[in-house]
C-alpha cells in the first residue's frame, strides 16, 4: 500500500507534463501548417493564380484570422485589377473588424482608386 502512496503523485504529475507537452506540439503542428498555407497562397498569387491562392488564403484564415492577412487579400486583388471584388473584401473587413484602423484605410485607399476623376 506504501507505494502506491508515492506512484499516484508521481503519475499524475507525468500525466501534466506529457500534457503540456501535447499542447506545444500541437501548437507548433498548427503554427507550420498556417505559415505553409499562407506561403502557397502568397506563391500563386505571385503566379497571378488567384482563385486557387484564395483557397489557401482562406484555409489559413480558419486557423488563425488577423487583420493583417485580411488586407493582404485584398491587396492580391488591388494588384490583379479586381477592383469590385476588392471593394467587396474592404466592406467585408469593416463589418469583421469594426475597430480596426487597417481595414478602414484599405477601404478609403480602395474607394479613392476606384472613382473616375476625371469626369
């Protein structure tokens, strides 16, 4: 009965710890797979590839959705001439992050372009 005393202790504090370790590596896994996602997209739409560089870009998105990648999204579509769909993207941005100076300066930047000075 003695030892028993002295092994539960000890089994679950090796439990913990083989929990922390499940949970960093799981991080990290998850950490690789978004920078690989955003690396594929990036790459395709450097190939003018779009369509299939917003899938990547919206498969990282599930994993972890930042401003930041939100405007580079629409910057892909700025870049290729898509400027409905990147109007659509800012509106999209205002309504996801309300409080977020980025989307809005990507909106105003997109509206601007988009207007015909000229008549």
């Amino acid at each position: 009965m003695k030892g028993y005393k002295f092994l539960i202790p000890l089994a679950l504090v090796a439990l913990m710890a083989l929990s922390i370790f499940n949970v960093f590596s799981t991080a990290n896994a998850e950490k690789k797979e978004y920078e690989s996602l955003l690396e594929e997209a990036r790459r395709l739409a450097e190939l003018e590839v779009i369509e299939d560089s917003m899938i990547y870009y919206k498969e990282a998105l599930e994993i972890r959705d930042v401003i930041d990648v939100n405007v580079e999204i629409g910057q892909v579509y700025v870049k290729n001439g898509w400027v409905s769909e990147a109007i659509e993207w800012g509106e999209y941005l205002i309504e996801k992050f309300p409080e977020e100076p980025l989307a809005y300066n990507f909106l105003l930047e997109q509206y601007i372009n988009s207007a015909n000075y000229e008549e």
